[in-house]
C-alpha cells in the first residue's frame, strides 16, 4: 500500500541521515589520543569498548570508584569481544588488545 512504502522510504532516509551524521562524529572523535570513561556502567563499558576497538584512541582510561562495578564492567566488555571473536567479527588478537 502507499502508506507502507512511504513509511519505508521515510526510515531509510531517516538511517542514512543517521549514518552520516554518525560518520563525521566519529571522525571527529579520532582527532583525540586518549578517551576517558566515568563508571562501567551499561553505557560505560560499551562506550570503552567502541573507543577500544575502533582503532583511533591510543589510550581508553575507565574510572569506576566500586570495585564490584568495575569487575562487572570489564567482565562485560570480555563477553561482548568474545561474540564477535565468536562470530568472526574481529580476531583474537584484537579482542585482546582491546583489553
């Protein structure tokens, strides 16, 4: 029906606005040697995790002042690199390097 394609155009432009927006943040973001992260979280272990692997930060510092979260945070961020070691999505060494 034309409601359902128009919907479906109206997404895709919408993701590839986003993709492109992501695109030159990201770029922007590689400008930066070292990335640091308050709290391991549910954001700040994946946001350590993306600065990590992406290949642009030398240095990724996470600061989380209870050592429970801290263990939680990094046991989190092992889980994740070993689905895409899993899946092929990235190499053992990298997973490691992430680390």
């Amino acid at each position: 029906s034309p409601t359902v394609l128009l919907t479906h155009s109206m997404f895709a432009a919408r993701t590839r606005i986003i993709k492109s927006a992501l695109s030159r943040s990201l770029s922007t973001v590689a400008n930066f040697d070292k990335v640091g992260v308050v709290g391991l979280g549910l954001m700040g272990h994946g946001v350590c995790q993306v600065a990590a692997t992406s290949g642009a930060h030398s240095t990724v510092v996470a600061y989380e002042p209870e050592q429970q979260f801290l263990d939680r945070g990094k046991e989190r961020i092992e889980k994740s690199l070993s689905k895409l070691v899993a899946k092929d999505k990235m190499s053992r060494e990298d997973a490691d390097a992430a680390l």
